[in-house]
C-alpha cells in the first residue's frame, strides 16, 4: 500500500492556507508628481432597470450557479477559460459575485496494478498548488490564514448581469489546467461563492456551492461517473437532507467535516489519491482518500475496541457508531456494484485493520503479488465482498421461524393461543424444542400479549414465557396462560413475538444453539448471528360475556389490521402513529439488529409491548454527559461521565426512550451510545447522531394517509397520538420479617401515578431537559415527574398547543424547521 505522502500534504495544505515566503521588498520609494486630469468620458450606459438583479439572498439555496462547460478549459495547452451564470431562486441574475472557488478534478483509468480501476486527479493538487483555485475581480485573493495568493480574474458581463467569466493573467497557465491530461476523460468542476448575503447585511449559514457538473472536455457533452458507488441519497438517509434543494440535487445536511461541503461529488475533490496512504501511520490512523477514509468514520468506535485503531483517527473517530450492522455494503453503497466488483487492498484495510498484505499476517499468511490478484479468491463466490460480508442474510433468515397466530380462546378463566409452526420453510417434527434454537435463554423467548386501552395503546401483562410450553405438536404450539374472573371481557388482545433464533449465514438457516452449553440462561450463551422470528402481531375482540349474559365462551373474532367498531392499535399504520418505521429502517436497515441478541423485534408492533406509555418504569433513569478536558495548551485530553444531576425518568415510553437515545439522555458512564460531549469551556458536541438534531422529520412521518402534512397536535390541543397521560407507577416493597429471600410476609405498597405527555416528549430531548425547560413546563399546565397525578383521567391537558402546534408563531413546524441551510 502507498506510503502516506507528507510532503505533498505539506505543501498542499501551504498552499491552500495561502502561506507565502516573504523577503524584503526594499525601502519605500519617494511621491511620483501628480498625474494629469484625465480627459471627460462619455456618457454611462444605462442600468439595468430596478428588480431585474438580486444582490442578496435569504438562504444558501436561493443562490444558483450554472456552470457552462463548453466554455471551460481545464485540461490541455488551451488557456484556462471559465463561464457560469448566477440567480436566484426566482431565476432573476444575480449580480455583484467578488470571490469564488474552482474545484476540479478528472477521472482516468488506473494504468497500475494498485488501487481502484478508476482514479480522481484534482488538478490544482496534481500541480501542487492546493486544492481549489481562487477567482476575485482583482486576481489576487486572501486565503486562509490572509496571505494574498494569485487567482484568476473574475469579470461580470455588464450587458448580461448574472453571467461571469474567469481568465488567467499571471505566469504559465492556471493550477486547475491539467496540461497532461486526456480531453476524453470525464471532468467535474463545480464552483464555491463567498461574501454572499441577506438583505440585513448578514451572511448566510451555509456553503454557497454549485452542483458538480461532470463533462468531457473534448466535447462538452455531460457525463457519467463511473466511480461514485455511494449517492447522496445513501448519505442523507441517516444525515438528513439540506432543505430548499430540489430533489435531483439532494444535499447532505449534517457533516461537521469543513463546516459541510453537502456532496459527495464534493469531498471526492479533495479526499483522492492525492492523499492516498497513512492507515499505518500510527499518528495519522487512517487513509485519507475517500473509499478508505468513509470506511474507517463510520467504523471507529469498531475499529477502536477491537482492532487498534490509533492517532487522529482514533481521537476523532473512535465513538463514532455505525447505526446500520456493518456488513451491510448496500447501506451506502446504493449505486451500482463497483463496491463488489473492484477488489483492492486500500477499500478493505481501512476496516480489516488487523490485515497485513506485506506479512500475510490476518490473511492466512498470504501475500498478494498485488491488487491484481485479490480478484483471484475475492471475484467471485463465497469470498466476494458480498458473500462474505453476508449482505441482504435477514432476506435469507425471513421464513428461518414463522410463527402464525391461528386463534385465542378463553375457557374457564383460560386464555388458549395457538400458533402454526414452520422451521426453515417445513413443518418441525413433533417433539421439537424451540427453545434450542433461541439465541439466548435469557432473554427474546416470549410470546407477547396483553390487551388494548381506549386509545388503542398496548397494555402489557399477558405474555407467554414457560419454555415447557415452546414444544411443537402436530407443526403447532399450544399455549395458555391463567386469567382473573371475566380478565379478557369486552377487552381487545395483542398476540406477538420476541422470539430471537441463533442462525447459519453460511447455511442460511436458523440452527441448534450449541453455545447455550456455556452459559445457559446468560447472554455468554449469544450467537454470533441472532434472527427474529417472522410473526404477523394479531389481534382478537372478546365480547363481554356479563352484559350479554352468555354462558358458553366468549365471543371471538380476529381483526386485522385494524379493529371494527374499536379504536386501532396507535401502532399499525395509522394517522395517530407520527413515527416511521420506514423512516427507522433507511438509517438503521433493519430493527432486528438494534435490539438484539436480547429481543427478536422488526417492528413497531412488537417494540410497542415494553415501549408503551402503560408501562410504568426504566432500567435507564439517568443520564450522564462526557466531559472532554484538555490542559492549557489544549492538548492530553482527559475524559469523564458526570451524571446529569435533577434528571430522572421514569418510564419506557416509545416518544420518550427514542428522543433520549437519539439526543444523549440515554447514555452511560462510559460513553456508550450517542451521548452529550462537553469541552472544558462548555461547548456541547452531540456525538453519534448522525441526523440534524431540529430535523423531526428524519423519525418522523410527513404526512398522513390523505396526503395531508403530518401534524403533533389534532387541534383540539391534544396529541394526534390521542394520549393524555403516561404512566409512572412504582411500587414500593418492605421486608417484614427481615429475611430477604422470604417474600411472603413483604408488603407491597403501590403507587398509581401519571404526567403529561408532551411535556415528557420534549423535556427527554437534551435541549429542553434543564430547570428552565421544566419550569415552562409546569407553567403552562404540564404535569411532570416532580408533581405526578394519581389516576390518568386526572391529568389536565397541557397548554403546549396554544404556540407551539404547526402554523403558530412557535409552532414546532418552525423552531423545528428541520436541516440547517
């Protein structure tokens, strides 16, 4: 693998931050005599009339530049040339441009045997001059750092308002000029603008930046690239788009990167061979080319824990989590096969950290002559970068276990399910323990059920665990759990799984857990492999049987997937669920992964069993917050947890558990997860989340079945959800006899208690989880944990809706208007 190039990086990073040697320019000559009155000029052509320009705009996107490329020279003996035109969002020219930044770059074939097939050459680093080439009106411009740099002449035509050109007048042709490059190569140039405005004068938030226009400079016909096997769509699914772009120029919201250069055809005009090397740097870490450096980001916090990461890779990268399962290619790489197809050292070291291709050490002792013979055992087959890494398996491990709800019946204060059995697509034999196959005996083994509230919200108790019951007879399983008098009476039950099986990618089967030997009944029992069982969540009406009097058993019938003449489950797909559960999949892939090996769940149906306001408690009542402290040089970082102090929580709410995990509140004393990063001036740094924090569309729904936007609140002051209060119950045990093991003589004191909903949603974000959040809170109706309610019906609706429903003034429509721009 090539060796990390300092010393272009030296003198690509000199030039890019402007710094110029500088010897003495002599004293300062005497005053030259006054020059003659220049002569009386002509009369001024008329301007242009009022309205035809815009010198100023509101947001990034409202500024456009169209890039011309038959007017570009950017490769060959021809002098550099450049036009490109810039308006508004209303399409009127815009006109007054001082500054701008060229970038380009050229694809070519790789003539070597190491790397990928395709290489991107920046032109400007390709001739040591930096990575971007200024224009200014004067051609000269500040860089970085405020050293002055030659630049190409930027001229607006005052004919033609709006329309540029750029020309080179100093020595030689301009840096972006590839004099050796092949005209036929497809070329990318796209533009950065600055000093850019609104009409108040101030600067707009984000990058002004053109869309990248690929081209052949022979021709000056559009084209193609053939290298870039990630889109921007891929990106955007867990990053968020940048609003106000169109959809045929998707934008990339939230990279902290260089404050967010929004493309990949962007980052690529840097982040290329020009940089290739440094993964075994040990102060560097990683490869600072694209496909290298992409892989060692979204792994680090893999990569730290188990394969050595080191240097500013591990100092910047080192907590990042990837949200999807890592052998999931597709996840990015959504564009085309390129990913599989070109097999090269660079791409799989930055992740394989452990590989040494010049020992054959982490390669079963093999040393590839060169990247040309990685094709030889990776091409093709079970050792192809999409066969080994397993992608698409859960498609594989669907029909693994199926489990088909086939009836519930009470008899005798008896509830009676029974559920049809396949096993890797045939009918088990009778006798066979289902049991074996879980992946752990601890956890994931239940079959789910309990009933629904008048709201349609899941009230869990009725579950299912007796592993002496998960036995098949006659390709089925019979289960029956003991009710009180009349339980199930003019009730709605919910029957679902958490069944999590051990699996065989290479088989594609669930199989016999034989790690259950180790450490039954404990997590050390796991497979590497966990699948859910494929479950259909059913649900069944019983009539009451003391109104009508009936003496036989209840009435019964399934309704799916909504309830008759009953209010649906808020969690099967209605307008009363805001969240997404697609929405959930595009970052995260698949929910079977997030909650495993301890839950076999893959949607909201089954999640909605614990994750329901109607169940009191948490395992996770705290939250901690990372404190980063360096010295007074800021350097040797020392790193704590500080518990978050007057925040607790109470329940397991699915609003409340996926706003704390997603905005920090969920996380531990030792950093796991996403979680709140302050330095030691109190700056916060949400690390791993990877979406624009205001953005609740990246969760949740846009809008409803009809079409309509997706609302929070039904206008009525209510939640669209319905939901009035969330449960926070306790009970309280006293040991009477002061034996511990002894329960029979415990008393057990309950406590009912509830609060508001809204108020609970928006005090578990990070951001309006402190005093002053709580206390507007409270004084606008909200019942929170501090003052807590002893029966729901209690709870008085919160007055949150008054100014912040969508359309107010501070409607959550607003001051949640989603990615930055």
């Amino acid at each position: 693998m090539k060796k990390y190039n300092k010393t272009l990086l030296a003198a690509t990073l000199i030039a890019a931050l402007g710094v110029t040697g500088c010897g003495s320019d002599g004293s300062d000559g005497v005053d030259g005599a006054a020059g003659a009155a220049g002569a009386a000029g002509a009369a001024g052509a008329d301007g242009a009339a009022a309205g035809s320009v815009a010198t100023t705009v509101e947001n990034a996107f409202d500024l456009n530049i169209t890039l011309a490329p038959a007017d570009i020279v950017v490769v060959g003996a021809d002098p550099f040339t450049l036009s490109f035109t810039a308006k508004n969002a209303a399409g009127v020219p815009f006109s007054g441009l001082e500054k701008v930044a060229l970038y380009v770059t050229s694809q070519s074939a790789n003539t070597t045997d190491t790397g990928a097939p395709m290489l991107w050459t920046n032109h400007a680093l390709a001739n040591d001059f930096g990575s971007s080439m200024y224009c200014s009106l004067t051609g000269t411009a500040e860089a970085r750092g405020g050293a002055v740099v030659d630049a190409c002449t930027l001229v607006e035509d005052t004919a033609n308002p709006g329309t540029y050109t750029g020309s080179w007048a100093h020595d030689g042709n301009a840096p972006v000029v590839l004099a050796d490059g092949d005209a036929n190569d497809l070329a990318r140039v796209f533009i950065r603008v600055y000093d850019v405005e609104m009409a108040d004068g101030t600067g707009i938030s984000d990058k002004v930046l053109s869309t990248p226009v690929d081209f052949i400079p022979a021709t000056g016909e559009l084209a193609v690239s053939q290298k870039d096997s990630v889109s921007n769509a891929a990106c955007i699914k867990c990053h968020s788009p940048m609003e106000g772009y169109a959809d045929t120029d998707m934008r990339i919201s939230n990279i902290g990167a260089h404050h967010n250069y929004q493309k990949v055809e962007n980052c690529v005009a840097c982040h290329n061979p020009a940089y290739a090397g440094g993964q075994d740097d040990p102060e560097k870490g990683f490869n600072a080319n694209f496909n290298a450096m992409i892989h060692t980001i979204h792994m680090g916090k893999d990569l730290a824990d188990w394969q050595g990461l080191q240097g500013e890779a591990k100092e910047m990268w080192g907590e990042v989590g990837f949200p999807a399962e890592s052998t999931e290619c597709t996840v990015c790489h959504d564009n085309g096969t390129q990913w599989n197809d070109n097999v090269y050292a660079e791409a799989c070291v930055s992740c394989h950290l452990t590989v040494d291709f010049e020992t054959g050490d982490g390669h079963k002792g093999i040393v590839p002559s060169s990247d040309a013979a990685c094709s030889g055992c990776h091409g093709a087959g079970s050792l192809s970068p999409s066969e080994a890494h397993s992608v698409d398996r859960r498609d594989v491990f669907e029909n693994g276990l199926v489990l088909n709800v086939a009836s519930a019946e009470v008899a005798a204060d008896l509830l009676t399910v029974v559920i049809d059995v396949t096993l890797n697509d045939a009918v088990p034999t009778d006798g066979t323990d289902l049991t074996q196959y879980l992946n752990t005996l601890a956890y994931g083994k239940s079959i789910l059920a309990g009933t629904l509230d008048g709201n349609g919200d899941y009230v869990p108790g009725l579950s299912i665990d007796d592993a002496a019951m998960f036995v098949v007879t006659d390709g089925q399983l019979i289960l029956t759990k003991a009710l009180a008098a009349n339980q199930l009476d003019g009730k709605t039950l919910y029957v679902t799984s958490e069944m999590n099986m051990c699996a065989d990618t290479e088989a594609g089967m669930v199989v016999v857990n034989t790690k259950l030997a180790e450490g039954a009944g404990t997590e050390t029992g796991a497979c590497d492999v966990s699948v859910p069982a494929n479950i259909v969540t059913k649900y069944f009406m019983f009539g009451d049987t003391a109104a009508t009097g009936a003496e036989t058993t209840d009435d019964l019938r399934f309704v799916s997937p909504a309830l008759t003449a009953y209010s649906s489950p808020t969690q099967v797909g209605n307008d009363r669920t805001t969240a997404d559960e697609a929405k959930c999949n595009a970052c995260h892939d698949n929910l079977a992964h997030v909650k495993a090996p301890r839950h076999g769940v893959t949607n909201f149906t089954q999640c909605a069993e614990c994750h329901t306001n109607n169940y009191p408690g948490s395992y996770h009542t705290t939250a901690y917050e990372q404190y980063v402290i360096t010295d007074a040089d800021n350097k040797n970082p020392v790193t704590t947890y500080v518990k978050i102090p007057d925040l607790t929580f109470e329940n397991r709410d699915l609003a409340t558990v996926a706003h704390r995990f997603h905005s920090g509140l969920f996380s531990s004393d030792d950093g796991t997860g996403i979680f709140v990063s302050k330095d030691k001036n109190g700056n916060e740094t949400l690390v791993n989340y990877p979406a624009t924090k205001t953005d609740c569309q990246a969760c949740h729904k846009e809008t409803n079945a009809a079409g309509n936007a997706m609302t929070f609140f039904d206008g009525t002051g209510k939640l669209t959800s319905g939901r009035t209060a969330i449960d926070v119950s306790y009970s309280v045990t006293t040991d009477d006899n002061g034996t511990p093991d002894d329960k029979t003589d415990d008393t057990v004191e309950f406590h009912s208690e509830f609060i508001s909903p809204t108020a609970e949603a928006c005090r578990s974000c990070h951001a309006h989880s402190g005093a002053a959040a709580l206390a507007h809170f409270t004084s606008n109706g909200a019942t929170v944990f501090g003052d807590k309610i002893g029966t729901a019906a209690a709870v008085p609706i919160e007055s949150c809706a008054t100014c912040h429903a969508e359309g107010k003034t501070y409607g959550i429509d607003k001051v949640h208007a989603g990615a930055a721009h």
